[in-house]
C-alpha cells in the first residue's frame, strides 16, 4: 500500500497544510524514573533501570486536545541525551546517543 503524503516531512506540517489543523499551545514535560515491570517488558531493559519520561498534550486554536505522547527512554551506560525544541510548532526532537 501506498501512502498518499510525503512521509519524510514532520507530521506536524501534513496535519496542518493537508487537514488545516492549527496548533495552538504544547504543554511537555520529562521527569526520571525508575523503570516498572510492564516497562521493562516494553523496552526489553532490567528491572528498576533508571528511564526518562515524556509526555506532551497538544491543542489546537479551539482548545480542543490533538496530541497525547507518553515516551519510555531508556539511555544506556555511557550515553547521552538530549531534547531540542524546535520553535515553529512546538516541536520536540530527542536525541539519545
């Protein structure tokens, strides 16, 4: 099957040049944590590994909720992480080395 959008461009911009959906506000927030059971499945990762936690909700010029994200990120021993925000539509880019 084939898709009918460009995939290589964010999604952001499909929604919003191909169905109009105006992003107003993006709440995001990363805390640490160790991992529970049922993450530890998810990410195939030990129990109790430390893993950050993302989550973002996003609404649109109606105040209606569009996006809901909730990331598991398991940064191994020696790696690295970091979150660049991008300021065009509140975009987030996380990078794990």
């Amino acid at each position: 099957m084939q898709c009918a959008y460009n995939l290589n461009q964010s999604l952001y911009k499909i929604l919003k040049d191909e169905f109009g959906l105006k992003f107003k506000f993006a709440t995001q927030s990363l805390e640490a944590g160790i991992a529970s059971e049922e993450q530890t499945k998810l990410l195939n990762i030990s129990p109790n590994d430390p893993i950050l936690i993302l989550r973002r909700l996003t609404t649109d010029e109606r105040d209606i909720l569009v996006e809901f994200v909730k990331s598991l990120i398991f940064v191994f021993a020696g790696g690295s992480f970091a979150v660049d925000r991008l300021a065009e539509v509140q975009q987030w880019l996380v990078r794990v080395k």
